[in-house]
C-alpha cells in the first residue's frame, strides 16, 4: 500500500453507499470521513426490533453496522469497501430502538488483510457493541493479486 487514494469527502461517500439498497434501508448517513476512521449515523426503523415487547434491536442489525462501519473505515487507506474475511462482534447492553452512531477505525491496513473495527452507541452515547474484523485488502490492490 504505497500510495493512498485520494480520501472522499462525506457527500461523495454517502453516494457511494446509498447505491446499495441494503446501506439505504439502514438509514445511514455519514457523518464524517478521516483517513483512518468513519462515522455514520443510522435513522431507526420498526423492522430492526427484535422483541416488540422491549423494542429493542435485532443483534443482526448491529452486527450489519459493525461490518459495514469497519470495512469503510478501510477507505482513507485502500479506497473502498472490501469483503469481510472474518468478523467478531461483542453485544455490550440492550439497544433500544433509536438512532444509532456508528464508528469505525482502521487498526491495520494490510496488502492482502487489513483489520478493522468499529462501536455502535446511542442517543445518549452508551456503548451498545463493538467489533473487529479482517477485511480482503488485496481485492482493492491489484498488484498484490496479480491483477490488471
């Protein structure tokens, strides 16, 4: 990784993610861009809850945001988003239905692996879960692949 891409602004990354429909029905915005971590916020909708008695959100939904926010926070040192070789979550507290922040930081950018990872807080700033995950580098790097 000699070289780094040029880092996007907030506006040009929110287009990019909002071309996936997945990234749109999550509500996300992003906040802001650096070049070694993002920060997005998540507009709640009624399908994330899990249990209607609680209204809390479905593990899934956060699991989503952790990957998602990790694997872009790789794009101040690779350029884009990337496949997720391997990822750990650790729930911490209920989360409630709401809107959610999530950060994600890169830990090490890598030729074929990098790692990452990423928390999701709410309203009030409380630690609702973490995670850290292994993202495919080498398929933004055609030089480590071998690629054109």
């Amino acid at each position: 990784m000699t070289d780094r891409p040029a880092l996007p602004t907030a506006a040009e990354l929110q287009q990019t993610l909002l071309a996936s429909p997945y990234h749109r029905w999550l509500g996300l915005e992003v906040v802001e861009v650096h070049r070694d971590r993002i920060e997005l916020r998540a507009a709640p909708r009624d399908e994330w809850v899990g249990d209607p008695r609680t209204r809390t959100i479905h593990g899934g939904v956060l699991a989503g945001l952790l990957d998602l926010a990790a694997d872009w926070a790789l794009v101040g040192a690779i350029g884009t988003g990337v496949p997720t070789v391997d990822l750990t979550i650790n729930y911490l507290r209920a989360a409630i239905l709401g809107p959610l922040h999530v950060t994600g930081k890169l830990v090490r950018p890598g030729r074929q692996v990098s790692v990452a990872e990423a928390e999701v807080r709410d309203d009030g700033g409380r630690l609702l879960a973490v995670g850290r995950g292994s993202f495919l580098s080498a398929v933004a790097d055609p030089d480590a692949t071998g690629g054109t």
